[in-house]
C-alpha cells in the first residue's frame, strides 16, 4: 500500500510538471501566425486570348458621368476608337497624292486657297484671276504673333496639316483609298496657315507630344484634330486622347468644328462639299472643271497661244510650273 502510494504520487508530479511545462509562454514558443492568403483575381477573356483582370465592378451608389452634349468636340473624342500606333513602315508623302492639288476645282491650288482664307491683307499676283498670293498678314494661332508673308522671301509662313500627314499614316490612313488620302491632304478642316518656325517643331507629333505655345487656341487645335479623324475614320492613342480630353474638359462647351467644308471621305472623285460653287476664298472667279483641252508639255502651251498658263485656265498641268510659283510655261 505504502508502494502503490509513493508511485502513485510521483506519476501525478510528473504529469503536473509537463503541463506546466506545455502551458509556459516562457518555454515554449507562441504558435506560428496562420498566412493570409489574397483570392485569386477574377479573369477574363481578351479578344486576343489572354486573360487579364477583370474590370472592377462600378458602385451603383456613384452616379454616372453625363455624358458630353451633342455637336461638343467631347462627344467627338468619345466616338473615336483607341488603339495602338501602326508602323510608319511604308509612308511617303506621295501616298498622300501631289502637293496642294486643285481637289475642289476652282482653279487655284489648295496652298493659295488656304493662304488666301487665312491671311488678312492679302494681295495677289497679276494676271492669276486672283489665285496666287503674293502678299499678306498672318495672326498665327500657333504663337498668337503677326507674321508677314511674301512669296518667294523667307519661309515664315506654313500650311500645316492639323493632324499630321505622319501620324494620319500610323493611326489608319494606311487603310484608306489613294483619294481619300488626297482629299485628307487638301482638306481645309485639316489645313492653316501658321508660323513657319512652330509647324517645323511640331513635325509628325500628336497632341501628346506638341500642342500650340499659344494656350488659348488649344481647345480650338484637338477639337479640329478631333473632328479631322472622325472625318476619315482614323483613330487616337491612348496617351493622344488622354492629352485631349484634358484640354477639353476646360472647355467642355467647345464645339466640333463643320466636316463639310470639303468632300466626304469615300466620296467619288470631283464631289463637292458645301463650298459655293461659285466664288472662293479671297473672292476669286470660279472656273469648271475642264477635260477637252491637252497640252503635252510648254511647247505645246507655247504654240497654242496660252502661255503663261495658271491652274485657272484650260489644259493646266501642274508639271508646267517649274519654279512653283503658280504659273506655268513662262518665257
């Protein structure tokens, strides 16, 4: 009994022993921390395959933005698809059709008639029809400063192609028709006359690269840029319509300029705009398209009495001005 006792009374030691032992914070280290482990992202199918996460989905209590007011260059922006930039592999300006070709056939080249609706002061070259600006005061948009222009001096004045003859080329006028890259090259939604020295600095580049020095022509420049793509179907970066918006979210009620001031894209060749048929800038006479009349080269121009010959009269060829200045086949 005395036996049993003493054994007894050291199992219970021991057993008090080891769970005091086990119960110590002090001995016995906290249990390892459980890692929390983040759900798995929803997915969801690209159109290319692959898969991305999905959109949050919007907080009904937010309202929706409003949407831009029709006819705004906002609405505009908001039509327009958003893609990458396509390679340049490819482009010339030659696959935008000649230089400042007669597309609106009034007689004079697209060049004189942007001139001629820009300039102010303008004085035009004798026996042209009042085709071929001579002289005239630019107020550039661009700078906001006064230049004066004087054919043939220094190079200060530039028709600039609002949406570049480049980056039209990357953003999808590789997919249009040889006229329709004509009628986009001598359209005059697309067309100023600006400061010679800021056209070069802008070069190729978007919105999101170069805009106008002078601040408050920018809502007029990407609202014309706007409308210019809408026109003929092109397309804007991401970077190119995030540099848009934000200028015309300071001028939400700036509108997007008229696309009729010449042919539609895919229109056929010849098709008018709502240009009067009668008169053009700078009040010059209208001629009709004429066909019945061919001259090979100046000698035969020469020989038919008609030289000099301007873009105004029967026969012109734009090969018979060598030197550019709007008249052709000159002794």
């Amino acid at each position: 009994m005395h036996l049993r006792t003493t054994r007894a009374a050291v199992l219970l030691g021991a057993a008090l022993a080891a769970g005091v032992v086990g119960c110590s914070p002090a001995l016995q280290g906290a249990p390892a921390p459980v890692p929390s482990v983040a759900p798995a992202p929803s997915t969801a199918p690209t159109e290319d395959g692959s898969d991305e996460p999905a959109a949050p989905v919007p907080d009904a209590s937010m309202p929706a933005a409003p949407a831009p007011p029709a006819g705004t260059a906002l609405a505009g922006l908001e039509a327009l698809a958003v893609k990458g930039r396509a390679p340049k592999t490819g482009y010339e300006r030659e696959k935008f059709g000649p230089a400042w070709a007669d597309v609106d056939r009034n007689g004079c080249d697209t060049r004189n008639d942007i001139l001629a609706k820009d300039l102010s002061e303008e004085t035009f070259k004798p026996g042209t029809r009042n085709c071929v600006v001579q002289a005239g005061v630019l107020k550039d948009p661009y700078t906001a400063v006064s230049v004066s222009f004087v054919k043939g001096g220094d190079a200060l004045v530039d028709i600039d192609h609002v949406v570049a003859l480049g980056n039209a080329w990357e953003t999808g006028a590789q997919q249009l028709s040889d006229q329709d890259r004509l009628r986009f090259a001598n359209d005059p939604l697309n067309l100023l006359a600006v400061d010679g020295p800021a056209n070069r600095q802008k070069g190729d580049a978007d919105a999101a690269t170069w805009l106008p020095p002078n601040t408050s022509y920018r809502c007029d420049y990407v609202a014309r840029q706007t409308a210019v793509k809408l026109k003929y179907r092109l397309w804007v970066t991401a970077a190119e319509r995030g540099a848009i918006e934000r200028i015309l979210r300071s001028c939400p009620g700036q509108p997007l300029p008229s696309a009729t001031t010449a042919p539609p894209a895919g229109a056929p060749a010849g098709t008018p705009g709502e240009i009067p048929p009668t008169g053009g800038p700078g009040g010059r006479e209208s001629v009709p398209p004429t066909g019945e009349v061919i001259y090979g080269n100046c000698s035969d121009v020469e020989a038919a009495g008609a030289a000099p010959i301007t873009p105004a009269d029967p026969g012109w060829d734009a090969s018979f001005d060598r030197d550019g200045d709007g008249i052709g086949c000159q002794s």
